[in-house]
C-alpha cells in the first residue's frame, strides 16, 4: 500500500514493522494495526482490514515519535517488539 501524506511517500513495502496488534470483529480475524518505520526515519500508523469489518480500511496515518504510545497503549508485545521499541526511545521501562 502506498500513501503521500505531507508530500512524503509512504509505502508499506519497504517499511520496517516495529509493532503489530491483530484485530478481530464478531470473533473474527479483521486485519491488524502496526507500527511502521520508513527507510527515511518516518514514523506511521498502518492499518490493514482483510474485508471482515465493514468499518475497517487501509491506510497510513503519519505520526510523530511521541504521538506512538497513545496509539499502542494496552497492546500485547513480545520481547522482540519491546526491545525494538526501548531501541527506538519510544518507551521506558516502569
């Protein structure tokens, strides 16, 4: 998927998934929401729908580093997405 957004390219296939949550409606697997880094620094909100919810749609939001915990907050992550997003300076440890 691509999006220009501010002038800028978004392109999810040469993004780097930093987070990911699975999404499910009436029980069912809808898509997922991710965190994305682009080549260039870029930092975005991308949301995936396989056709399960109507109100679900692709897209790329734009986000600012601090604008990234309000969108992750309550996610399940594993060790991997914590240590990237401790590399990344997004979170701190409690």
């Amino acid at each position: 998927m691509k999006t220009v957004i501010n002038g800028k390219v978004y392109d999810t296939d040469t993004m780097t998934t930093l987070v990911s949550n699975k999404a499910y409606h009436n029980g069912n697997y809808s898509g997922q929401s991710s965190i994305c880094k682009t080549p260039g620094g870029c930092y975005c909100y991308v949301t995936e729908s396989n056709g399960q919810d109507l109100y679900r749609r692709n897209s790329i939001q734009a986000l600012t580093k601090d604008q990234i915990t309000e969108y992750i907050d309550g996610w399940q992550l594993n060790d991997e997405e914590l240590k990237t997003l401790l590399e990344e300076d997004i979170v701190e440890p409690a």
